[in-house]
C-alpha cells in the first residue's frame, strides 16, 4: 500500500511534464521515487541531477555503474521493497 500515491505523467502537468521529460532524458525512464517526488517538483528538479551523477560512471566515483546498481538490487531485496 502506497503512503503518497505516484503522480503518473499524463495526471501531471506544468512543472511536473517538465521535471518528467528531464528524467527522461537524463536516465531514460521515470523512476518510481520520481513519481512520489513529482509532488513537490521545485525540489525534485535539484536532486535530479545529483541523482543521476550518483549512479553514471565516472565523475569522480570510484564504482562502476554495474556496481552502484547490484547495491541497489541488494538493498530492494533485503528489505523486500520492489525495484
């Protein structure tokens, strides 16, 4: 049971169809976290980009993007959330 429903992007609009498209663009999807977020979208477009260059490689990061994401997969499971 969802505590904050997910905004899909066809119910947002404005600054939610914006901060959806720059998802898209950045990271090809729009996460599930991104849905909640959509929310508050003033917010959700700074943590955005620092989300993104958390999980590309490089930039600074001495893990593999392939990496990052089984820590992720690891995480999910472990407290068995859904991916």
């Amino acid at each position: 049971m969802d505590r904050i429903p997910m905004m899909e992007p066809e119910t947002g609009g404005g600054e939610v169809a914006r901060l959806y498209e720059h998802a898209t663009a950045l990271i090809n999807r729009i996460p599930n976290s991104w849905k909640v977020m959509a929310h508050q979208p003033f917010i959700a477009k700074f943590i955005l980009p620092l989300t993104s260059s958390l999980l590309r490689q490089g930039l600074g990061s001495i893990l593999s993007t392939r990496t990052k994401q089984l820590a992720i997969l690891k995480t999910s499971a472990m407290n068995n959330c859904a991916y």
